[in-house]
C-alpha cells in the first residue's frame, strides 16, 4: 500500500504546522477510486472553500490517515524543517502501523525524514502527481484552516479566519498593532515596532 505524506503551515508565522499521511481505504470500489481520484487530483477544488470541503469529505470518506502536529514552541525548537521532518514521520510510522501490511511512503517535497525504516522516498511536487499525497494535503489544509478559524475567536484582531497564520500585510500590520499572541511563531517576533 502506499501511504502519501504532506503538510500545510511551513510558511506560516502563526499556528501549528500540521501533517496528514494517507492510504486509500483498502477494498475501495472502482467507482469510489474513481470519485477520490477526481476531487483529489483537481487542482481547481483548492481554489474554494466549497471545493475544499466537498474534497476533504471524499477523502476521509475513501482513505485512512493519521493527522500529527508541531506546535509553535516545537517549531521555535527544532526549526521549521526539523519539525516538518519529525511531524512527517510521526504520522506515517502511525499510520504503517495501523495498516499492518507492506507499504512505501511517498513524502511530499525533496527530503526523506532520518530513522524510517519502511520503504520510502521523496517526491518533488508529489501534491500535484501522486494521489495519496494530493489527499493527504487536502485533509491537513481543511483541518488546518478550521483551526485558525477558531484561533480568530481566541485571538479576534489578527484576522487568522482570512489569512490562516501566513505573514500577509493585514496579519503584520495587526502584530505592530496588538503584540504577539500565544499562536504566534517565534519569528514573527520582527514585525513588532519598536
């Protein structure tokens, strides 16, 4: 079985970074690979809300997948690609385990986490060519996204329901304006005015 790996928020100065791996259910039906290769291979489906949730309902309809997170202090300790690493591999192993059978992880991007002892590799732009990887990024961005959503009613003045934690001007001009808050990434420490 192949299990796809992606995470969504690297770029992010706000929220945790979030990874989802993901394995087509076994004895999916023609007609159901059929539908979760349609929503999870079309690129239009990001570019909308609707879109995204009809994608990620598909998705976790036809798949098996194990969410896993860094947290923003994770993230200030490892390094962004330290923690990307390390969350990449906490969902994957997870998610081999509950397979229990043979599978190759196929990890969305140029690196390969160190200690995986299952098959693996990497695969440049792997969201747009390899179906679990597209899947896997569909669930994590949904999932993601709820999350900064409720950040904005934790936190209201940051507008985290309009840019999800990435560094935008609005987001800048709100830390200038009210301070970090405790979602905040250590680095978006420089857009605080003196």
């Amino acid at each position: 079985m192949i299990i796809g790996v992606d995470e969504v928020g690297r770029g992010c100065i706000a929220g945790d970074l979030l990874v989802c791996a993901f394995s087509v259910r076994p004895g999916i039906s023609r007609e159901d690979m059929d539908e979760l290769r349609a929503v999870s291979m079309d690129s239009k489906a990001f570019k909308s809300r609707k879109g995204r949730t009809k994608a990620d309902l598909v998705c976790r309809k036809h798949g098996l997948f194990e969410l896993r997170r860094a947290s923003p202090s994770v993230i200030d300790e490892l390094n962004i690609r330290g923690a990307t690493l390390w969350a990449m591999r906490e969902a994957a192993v997870a998610l081999a385990a509950r397979l229990g059978v043979e599978t190759e992880v196929l990890f969305d991007g140029k690196d390969v986490p160190e200690g995986m002892k299952i098959p693996c590799r990497a695969v440049i732009k792997g969201d747009a060519s390899v179906l679990e990887i597209s899947a896997a990024s569909i669930i994590a961005k949904v999932a993601r996204d709820a999350e900064l959503e409720k950040a904005a009613l934790d936190y209201p003045g940051y507008g985290f329901e309009q840019h999800a934690g990435y560094g935008t001007k609005a987001h800048r001009a709100a830390i200038a304006e009210l301070g970090l808050c405790a979602i905040h990434r250590s680095w978006a420490r420089k857009f605080l005015t003196a």
